[in-house]
C-alpha cells in the first residue's frame, strides 16, 4: 500500500516556486515598489500567453518580444538596429564597466573578436579537468558536513573556485574570493530606480552609481593587481587572464588594463553567477521529483561507474544535460533582456517607433502556454534532441540568440553537467522541510535568501 501511494504521489506534479501572479496592470506605486524587490512578479498572468504587446510608462514607448518570430527579428534577424538600453547600461555599466555585456558597435565587435580565442572548443577540453576536481573537492568536504547547506551559497562557491582556476591558475583564497564577494554585493544591492525606468539624466540620481562603486571597490584592487602582475611577467600565461592580456593573433592592438578588468568582472557575473544559479535550481527540482533524480543516477551509474566524469563523458551525459537544459528552461539565470530600436521598425506587423524599449523575458517565453505543452511541469524529456528539434528555434533562449548570444555557453554548459555529474554520482539533496523556496529577478535569477537541503549519501 505504501508503496502504492508514494508512486500516486509522483504521478502528481508539485507546485514549482514562482512569485504570487497577478491579472491585469499594477499601478504605477505597485509597479515600482515590486520591480525594487523582484522585476520577474511584476508580470501579469496573461503575460504568459501574449506574443506580443506594448504598455507605456508615461512618455515611455514599451514593447514585449514574446514569441519566437518576434525574438528572432530582434536577436537576429534586424539585430543592428537594436542595442542595450539606457536601463540595462544604468544598472550593469557602474559595477562591470563596457564589457561584452554593455559595449555595443564596434568596440563591442573588437572585444569578442579578441576574446573568442578564450572561449575556443579547446580550451573548454582544458578546463574540464580542472571543474571536475573542484566538484570532487567539494564532495569530499560534504562528508564531514552533518548539517543543511545553502546549495544555492555552496554553488556560488564552487564555480568561483571553477572561475579562479580556469581564469587565474590558482583555487580560491581570500584575496580572488573579494572579486566573487563584490559580485554578490552588487546583485543585491543595485535596483532600478524611477530616474531610472522613465529615462531621467543619470545625474539627477547617484545612488545607485556610489553603490556600485562601493561593491566593487575591494574587487578592483585585486584584479588591477593581478593584471599588472601579469603584464610585468615574461610570458602572461595560458589561463583566461593570460588569453586577455597577450597580443592579439588578430594583429589588433591588445585590450587596454581598463578593458581587461571590465572583462574579469563581467565573466565573473556572467560566468560564475549564472552556472551557480543554474546548478541549484536543478538541485531544487531534483528534491521534488525523485523519478528523475533516479533516471539521472542511474545514467551517472552506467556512464561513469567510479570515475570522476571528463570532458569526453559531456556527450555521453545525455539525460543529465537534459536535466540541466530544462532547469534553465524554468528557472533561466538570465531571465531578462532589453533593446532599444535605434530606427522605426515593424514587428508581427507592429510599428515599433525610434527610441523604443522592447523587453525579451525567458521567464515569460520559457513558460509559454502557447508554445509549451504543460509549461509549469519539470519535464526534462521535452529537451530531448529529436524533440527540441521540433520546436521553434528562438523559444527557447537561455543564453541568448543572434551575435549577441553568450560567448561562453559552451564551458557553461560543459561545467554544469560535469558538477552535476561529479556530485549527484555521491550525493542526493532534500530540502529542509518548511523552508520557503521563491525566485527573484536580480541581475541573475536566484533564490531569495537561499536554498537550505540536507546532504544524503548515496
């Protein structure tokens, strides 16, 4: 009998976290004070099956791409004539300067061209080694640890030990860990504010600037000294920094110290932050659905045995990417993107005039009702190659789309599964009993105040 209805039990899917909907519009006071603790609760239930839509803040023209055509005419298709908004300059550029993620034209042309090398196939091959025994030491350490952990805090940590190995050849020490440290800070600190939002000139508010500023201020020390240590040594090394600071193959001048640290602090948000938020809400949904938790195993059982995964074993993990894809397809670290069009445009046979803001949502798209057959479900068979094939390529977006789209997706991906692999083969996570699991939209998707799970061993 019991075993009768724990099987009932997981034939009903639980109820996933996610922000208190909503139908209809907040007022303009509701609107601002819920974008100041979480920008995902401020979409309505009908948001999550429009495909496209306009709503105007005062004098403000703004839209919402939420349908693949849509996405794909702005990511790619007419994607010169859509650059970052003012808003997302306000809130990145203070802390992360005009890295990838803010520069636009051709300065932002000349940076990818002079980072790709970095990000080449081979080099992913290297730093797999390196992420597997990150995640094998950190097994290790779980076998002494008898009380919850913050999964969400425990993988914020390992894939900053992940990044200062494969960015500066060395584990984590107190003096890289104010880099990582500073990344925190800034997430939690920086929040739109309504100078912000109607596009008011930057000097009428210099809050949210002294703010990143302090954030970061420990942060920049550290990395400027690492650049010019690097750069007075005779071979700069072979490692991410190394990569940014030698002369360029291109025959292009070398990236500036100022454009150097804008890099590091960007891979550090982009890189570690998102990987870490990826990885605990898949730790979050395997604790609610032990049928895949036990596919998963079983996958790690047949593929790996006893060994720690390498980078060939990426491929052969099929079912733990899927896993890893459709966590992403839920809980997407980036869950946000905004455009400005520079010149009048159509789209879906909508007049989109100069100056608009349009806002691509994963969180809304991910979970689409007309685009996803039960969107609220965890169901990591949908991310299966044969039927992701069958689905509109722009519909599912996790690290963006077009030439804008993330220039380190493939060691991300790499890194997930090879953590994931490297833990799940040891351990099983249950969450706390009572604890209260939400997302909020920050920078990055996270899990307000954490995830507290009990360790098991398998």
């Amino acid at each position: 009998m019991a075993v009768t209805d724990a099987a009932a039990q997981e034939a009903i899917p639980p109820e996933l976290a996610r922000p208190r909907r909503f139908r209809g519009r907040l007022s303009l006071r509701q609107f601002l004070l819920t974008i100041q603790k979480n920008s995902i609760a401020t979409w309505p239930e009908e948001a999550f099956e429009q495909e496209f839509w306009s709503r105007r803040m005062l004098w403000r023209h703004t839209f919402v791409a939420n349908s693949p055509d849509a996405v794909r005419h702005v990511l790619l298709d007419n994607a010169d004539n859509y650059v970052k908004t003012d808003l997302a300059r306000r809130l990145l550029e203070p802390g992360l300067g005009r890295g990838l993620l803010t520069a636009e034209g051709e300065v932002w042309r000349r940076q990818r061209r002079l980072m790709a090398p970095a990000f080449q196939h081979r080099r992913v091959v290297d730093f797999a080694g390196p992420i597997a025994a990150a995640a094998a030491r950190l097994s290790k350490h779980w076998t002494s640890v008898a009380k919850p952990v913050d999964i969400a805090h425990a993988m914020s940590g390992l894939t900053l030990a992940v990044i200062s190995e494969i960015m500066f050849s060395t584990a984590v020490d107190p003096r890289i860990a104010l880099i990582g440290a500073g990344v925190d800070r800034y997430q939690t600190s920086i929040r739109p504010t309504l100078v912000d939002l109607l596009g008011l000139p930057g000097w009428l508010s210099r809050a949210g600037a002294q703010r990143a500023a302090a954030a970061f201020a420990q942060a920049d020390e550290v990395i400027a000294e690492l650049i010019a240590r690097r750069q007075a040594a005779a071979d700069p090394g072979s490692d991410l920094l190394g990569l940014l600071i030698a002369k360029p193959e291109t025959g292009e001048p070398p990236l500036s110290p100022r454009e150097i640290r804008d890099q590091v602090a960007t891979i550090f948000t982009a890189g570690h932050e998102t990987t870490a938020n990826a990885l605990a809400w898949t730790w979050y949904l395997l604790a609610l659905h032990p049928a895949v938790e036990r596919r998963l195993h079983d996958e790690l059982d047949q593929v790996l045995g006893d060994r720690l995964p390498g980078f060939e074993d990426v491929a052969r993990l099929r079912y733990t990417r899927m896993v890893i894809d459709e966590a992403m397809r839920l809980y997407p670290p980036a869950h946000t993107m905004s455009r400005r069009a520079l010149a009048e445009d159509r789209i879906l046979g909508r007049r989109i005039p100069r100056g608009s803001t349009l806002f691509i949502v994963p969180w809304l798209l991910h979970r689409h009702r007309l685009l996803w057959e039960r969107p609220e479900t965890f169901d990591p068979e949908r991310m299966a190659p044969e039927r992701a094939a069958k689905r509109p390529r722009f519909a599912y977006i996790p690290f963006g789309a077009g030439p804008r789209i993330c220039i380190g997706a493939s060691l991300a991906i790499t890194e997930a599964v090879l953590i994931l692999a490297t833990l799940a083969r040891r351990w099983r996570l249950r969450l706390v009993e009572g604890t209260h699991v939400e997302p909020i939209g920050l920078i990055t998707l996270r899990p307000r105040g954490g995830l507290a799970m009990r360790l098991e061993r398998r």
